[in-house]
C-alpha cells in the first residue's frame, strides 16, 4: 500500500526582492511595468523630492566651506607657530650672549678687573635667560601638539561633512530605484503620483527560472510529513518531481505550508503563483490489506460498513479497523477479508438497519 497525501498549492519563486524607497518621496514616473525583464542596472521607477535635493546642495557647500575654513584655520596656526619660534631664536640668542658675558666675567674676576655688582648682573641674566629659553621651548612644543589635536579636530569635522554629503548624494541617486539584480518586475505596488514613506515596498522582482512549490496540507495529514520525501507536482500542463524541503511548523487556518523543492525542469508555462496539484509519498507498506479510503475514515478508527453478501443481493453491517491512511487507501487490521467488497458512499440514511437489501 502506497500512503500518499494530496495537496494544493502554488508555484512561488526562490529568490523574491522587494525594491523600497530609501527616503520619503512622490512617485514621479513608472517606467517598467508587471512582466518586465530588468537587469542591475534598470531604473524602475522616479521618484521626487525637493528637499532632498536642497539638503545635498547644503551639504555640498557646508563641505565647500570646512575646506576652505579649515585652510584657513591651518595657516592662522602656523604663523602664530613662527611667531613663537622666532621669540625662541631671540631668547636663545640673548641666551647666549648673556652666557659669553658671563664667561668672560669670570675670567676677569681672576685679575680682579670686574666689579661685585656688575659680575652679579651677569650672573642673573644668564640665569634670566636660561630660564625664558626653557619656558619658550616648551611653550612652542605645547602649541605643536595643540596645533596637531586642532588639525585633527578639523579633519574629523570635515570628514563628518564629507559623509554627510556622501549620504544625501545616495538618498538623491536612489530617487532613480534599481533593483541591483536581474530578474523579472512581478508586481509595483504604486501609482504615479503616490507619497511613499522611507521603506515602503515598491516592486517586487523575481528570478523566473528558479522556482518551487508551496502545498497547504491538511493539518491532520501533515503530522507524517518530513523533509525529503518525494513529490510528485502536477502543473496542469506536466508534471515535475520534487522533494520535501520544509515543513512549517504552525498550523494556519487548519493548513501546514510544505515547501517543495523542485528536482526536474519546470514544464513551459511554469510561472509564479500558478496553482498546482502535489502528491507527498510518505512511505509503502509491505503485505497490508487495504481499501479505498473512505470519507470518514481516520488513523486506527473503527468503522461500521455494509459488506456485501457473496450473493450480490444482500449487505451486512461489520465493524471495520482501520490502521494508517492515505490520500485515498486505507490499511484494514479488522473485521475484512481479501475480495471482500463494501459500500463506501454515504448510508448514514439507513444508520438504523445492520442489514440491507440491494437493487
């Protein structure tokens, strides 16, 4: 006995791209329509919006004038640099000759040919200036490493500046939406003239040739389905083997979604969304006695049917035992035996009588 299991479903496409609006906008033209083949490069559609493009030409000179400030900001800071290094060659320079002063007092303070007082004013102003020339060095070497974290400062601003503009360039060029891949426009989902919000759905674009199918089973006949067992789909105009991908694991309006994937070449005509017909095998079972499958019958019920008398005029009421079904057998564990035949269309008119006359 072959358990089987039947379904319907769709044809839907692997690989589906929604094109969004990458900023606010109104749709100005549609320029490809439902059906359209598009490549990467492909401008489905232009969009408007005039403050965008008043914010990129702000953002282009804010980016115009950083430059120019901070040129500007560059040459301030090293002139003032300049200054102090030539207040520094001044004060090495008095340095020195208050040290030569003082070298040459102390070799007249050998023959005595030096005064007390004027020796100590040497003195003192080479140890006035020594110390001015100290402070100055590390007053030039704190302004070079303001000078630095001030130039950095600025190329951080001007780099903030730079992708400010660089952002709104891209929100300006995205007003001409691409879909960045090639494929086949299967739906817009705006008018011309529409207002769109930033990420609002406007085309959707499938890759046709890849494809696979989506069957909703029963949730009662879903629970023996597992990934890779056959399939069998049927698209009206061929059919294509397949095989179990994935099971959804919730239940959906007393339906479980089985995603299919197809191993053969889908027949000409093959197209999303076309409605199609699959057969699940679930597994065969060895020597069974089995029967067709009738309307009521579920996994191990039990059921009271007519069987028909070995003469063709008469049917008896038995107690029937069912094991695993299928789409359309069923496994018998009870209650009949092979060549036994049964009624297995509705009699619940004659649900009071355990014997019947047959016509």
């Amino acid at each position: 006995m072959l358990r089987q299991v039947r379904a319907q479903g769709i044809l839907a496409p692997r690989e589906i791209r929604w094109v969004t609006a990458a900023t606010a906008a109104n749709v100005s033209r549609i320029l490809v329509r439902p059906g359209a083949r598009i490549g990467v490069d492909t401008v489905l559609m232009e969009l408007s919006n005039p403050e965008l493009r008043s914010q990129l030409d702000a953002a282009r000179a804010a980016v115009a004038a950083g430059k120019a400030q901070n040129a500007a900001h560059a040459m301030t800071q090293e002139s003032q640099l300049l200054d102090l290094q030539a207040t520094e060659a001044q004060i090495s320079a008095a340095n020195e000759l208050a040290a030569a002063k003082l070298q040459a007092g102390e070799k007249l303070k050998k023959f005595g040919s030096i005064a007390e007082l004027t020796m100590r004013e040497y003195e003192l102003n080479a140890a006035q200036q020594s110390t001015l020339l100290n402070l100055q060095k590390q007053r030039v070497a704190k302004f070079s490493e303001t000078q630095r974290a001030q130039l950095d400062a600025d190329r951080a601003a001007q780099t903030q500046l730079e992708d400010t503009y660089a952002l709104r360039r891209q929100q300006v060029d995205a007003l001409s939406v691409r879909a960045d891949t090639d494929g086949i426009v299967q739906s817009v989902a705006v008018q011309e003239g529409a207002q769109v919000s930033a990420g609002a759905n406007l085309a959707r674009v499938v890759r046709p040739g890849a494809l696979r199918a989506e069957l909703n089973v029963s949730e009662t006949e879903a629970r023996d389905i597992q990934v890779g067992q056959k399939v069998e789909i049927d698209t009206r105009v061929g059919l294509v083997s397949g095989r179990v991908e994935r099971v959804d694991p919730a239940v959906v309006r007393n339906t479980v979604l089985v995603d299919v994937e197809l191993l053969g070449v889908p027949p000409g005509g093959a197209r999303p969304d076309l409605s199609v017909d699959g057969t699940i095998e679930i597994d065969r079972l060895p020597n069974v006695l089995y029967m067709p499958r009738p309307v009521a019958a579920r996994d191990g019920a039990t059921l009271r049917l007519f069987r028909v008398d070995p003469d063709g005029r008469h049917a008896r009421r038995v107690a029937v035992k069912l094991g695993r079904t299928s789409s359309t057998n069923v496994e018998i564990l009870q209650g009949l035996a092979p060549d036994d035949r049964v009624i297995l269309s509705d009699m619940t008119a004659y649900d009071r009588n355990d014997v019947i006359r047959l016509q």
